[in-house]
C-alpha cells in the first residue's frame, strides 16, 4: 500500500464508519479496486478502527465521562441504566464474536457478489425507516438488546453497524436524538476489545506497509471521522435516510458488477 492509497481507504474509513453506508464494505470494495492484500495490511486496518473509535472518544467524551461519574455514583441513576442498556447492546455481538469468528472470517476475502447482497441488506434497514414510524417513545432494556442483534448482523463487511443500529432503534420508536448517539457508544467497547484481540493474533512480519504510510491513513480517518461523527449525529435528528439507501443499492449494484466481472 502506498501513501495515496492509505490516504484514500483513511478517508473511506473516517467517513463510511458514521455515515450508515458500511466503512468495512467500503474498505473492502476500496483495496479490492486498489488490488490490496488485506493480509499484508493487517496492523493498516487495525489503525484506521482505532482512530475511529478515538474520534468517537472526541466527540462524545462528555456524555462518556457523565456515565462514568454516574456509574461510579454506586446507585440506580440514569446513567447507570443507560450503562446497563449499552452492556445488554453488546451481548450479542459478543456471543457472534466468540463462537462464529471463522464463519465471519469468511466474509473478508473480497468477494464482490457477498457485498453487493450486503449492501442491499443495508438499503433496506434504511428504507424501512420510511415504512416504520412509530411514535417516539424512551428506550427500554428490551431495545437494546434487540438493537444489539442488529449489530451483530453488521459484523458482516457490507452490513453498515451504524446502519443497522440506527436504523433498528428508529422502527422501535426511540429518540431520534438519542439513538445516533447509542449507536456509536455501544460499538467502543466491542471494537476496542475486537482490536486486542486481532493484534494479539496477527503477524508482524506479513505487514506490506510502512509506519509512515499506516500514521497517514490513522490521521486522515481520525479527522475524516470526527466530522462525520458530528454530522451523522445532527442528521439522524431529522430522521431522512433515503439518500444513504438508495446509495447503498446504487454501490450495491455496482459490487455486484464488479463480482460477476461486468467491467
């Protein structure tokens, strides 16, 4: 991989991972078009996550340091019921990441048809935000855990997470204003740990790129990301998703001709 190419897959990263498109799908489609070895940029992938999750960290670091006060207030408080929602949100990408990890494995390996399939699964978590409209209603322990599954799923490439999160928790009638920001809490703890758990297993001496070149790429995804962050949480506020589903379909389309060797 050289300088361009991360500068251009840490912007896919920094803007796809917010955005309810799928960062991962995109990576896939980006080193697939780049002719990249996703095993020779192992620790490339590991860095574009993590500053993701550090934008993540920026943006929302009050709301996080409110949970951790209340938390640590020792007593039934609000903050400890969001907290308890958002450990409950993890169980089930915990339990997929635990015992179905090769299954996932699977996935990666820049099957363009599988993408495009998934990225239509991702238009139509967002279309049906425009079919199922409920009346807005606070989020209950029982949300969370089904908002969880939808993360779950998302652990497939072209399957957004903030997507399928987002997207679950508006059909279930919560907050507009609060379910942008759940959803991309509830990602830190499963990402970071999924990291650990990747670098733990992962071989240095297979990595085809340079410090110089994995720096860029974090620096370009943690600014692209932090923007992004802030936008997606203001426009999910309004609650219009089309334009992001008919993206998916239209990028969907275009995996799929790629896959069945169209162009």
């Amino acid at each position: 991989m050289n300088f361009l190419e991360a500068i251009v897959l840490g912007l896919i990263q920094g803007l796809t991972e917010f955005l309810p498109v799928s960062s991962s799908g995109h990576l896939e489609l980006g080193k697939y078009l780049f002719g990249i070895n996703p095993e020779a940029n192992f620790y490339f992938s590991i860095a574009v996550h993590g500053a993701t999750v550090l934008s993540t960290l920026i943006v929302l670091w009050q709301e996080i340091a409110a949970l951790i006060k209340g938390v640590f207030a020792f007593r039934m408080n609000d903050e400890t019921r969001y907290t308890i929602k958002l450990v409950i949100s993890m169980i089930p990408v915990a339990v997929t990441g635990l015992f179905m990890q090769d299954v996932v494995d699977k996935f990666f390996t820049g099957n363009m048809v599988s993408l495009g399939i998934q990225f239509f699964i991702t238009a139509l978590f967002l279309g049906l935000t425009l079919v199922i409209k409920p009346r807005e209603r606070q989020m209950t322990y029982f949300d969370s855990f089904v908002i969880g599954i939808a993360q779950a799923l998302a652990v497939l490439p072209a399957i957004s997470r903030s997507g399928a999160t987002i997207a679950t928790g508006m059909m279930l009638g919560n907050k507009k204003t609060e379910i942008a920001k759940f959803s991309f809490l509830m990602v830190l703890v499963p990402v970071i740990g999924a990291n650990i758990l990747e670098m733990a297993k992962g071989d240095v001496s297979k990595e085809g790129t340079s410090l110089f070149v994995i720096a860029a790429g974090f620096l370009v995804a943690l600014v692209s990301g932090y923007f992004a962050c802030k936008w997606m949480i203001n426009l999910v506020k309004k609650g219009n998703l089309i334009w992001f589903s008919l993206y998916c379909v239209l990028i969907g389309i275009f995996s799929l001709l790629l896959g069945l060797h169209v162009f």
